[in-house]
C-alpha cells in the first residue's frame, strides 16, 4: 500500500514537472515568434531606407512608432534600447526616452540584460525586449 501511494506521489511530481516543462518551451516559442515578428518589421523598414525609398531617419521613426504600438498577450508590450541602455522607445513611459537605464531594475531587482557595446551576444536579436519575458525570470 505505502509503495503504491510513493508510486502516485512520485507520477504526480513528475507530471507536473512535465507540464510545467512542455508550458514554458511553449511560452518560449511564442516569445520567440513575437520578437521575430517585431525584427521582420524593423528589417524591411531598413531595407527600403538602404534601397532610398525612405532615409534612415523615416526608417528609424516608423520602426518606433510600429512597435510603440505592437501588443500581445493583451498587455505586454516592446520597447527599444540601444547597446548602450538608452531607451529610445517606451510606449508607456515616455520619461525614459533618451535616458541611460544601465540601472534599470527589473523583477526581483536584476538589471536589465545588456549587451557588451561591440555588436557582442545581444546583437544576434533585437533589442526590442518584452517584459513577458523579464516577467519570466
């Protein structure tokens, strides 16, 4: 009796381990989903600065205003920063445009990743970041 009851204790912790994993990957997915989605749109704006159908600077200000008002989830959202940490563009809190956030704290008071200024890791994805994902950690 006391095998079988450590049996269905033992199923349920692995059950729930698994859920939980299969949950997060596919939380991961579609966060990866999102910010390919958010590149697509920065990527072609680009592309027509480089063809001269718009200069860099129209680029640059549709690039914000797109994904100033990009949403998912209902209420996450994107925001920009440059590898130096300042916040070209939040849609909510328009004080840390043009500011340093080196300092900028997320949950449970983890600063903000960063990149390494030299095109390091954090090149290879936008620095367009949700806060679903820092919500995450």
């Amino acid at each position: 009796m006391a095998v079988g009851i450590l049996a269905l204790v033992v199923l349920s912790i692995y059950g729930s381990l698994t859920i939980s994993t299969i949950l997060i990957d596919q939380k991961k997915a579609e966060l990866k989903n999102l910010v390919q989605t958010a590149v697509s749109i920065v990527t072609d704006l680009e592309a027509r600065s480089k063809r001269g159908e718009i200069s860099e600077e129209e680029a640059k200000k549709l690039a914000s205003y797109e994904l100033r008002i990009l949403r998912y989830g209902g209420s996450e959202y994107f925001f920009i920063m440059d590898y130096q940490n300042v916040m070209l563009m939040h849609p909510f809190s328009k004080s840390l445009e043009g500011k340093d956030n080196s300092n900028l704290k997320r949950c449970k008071r983890r600063r903000v990743p960063q990149g390494d200024g030299n095109g390091g890791p954090s090149r290879r994805r936008l620095r367009a970041v949700s806060l679903s994902q820092a919500r995450s950690d």
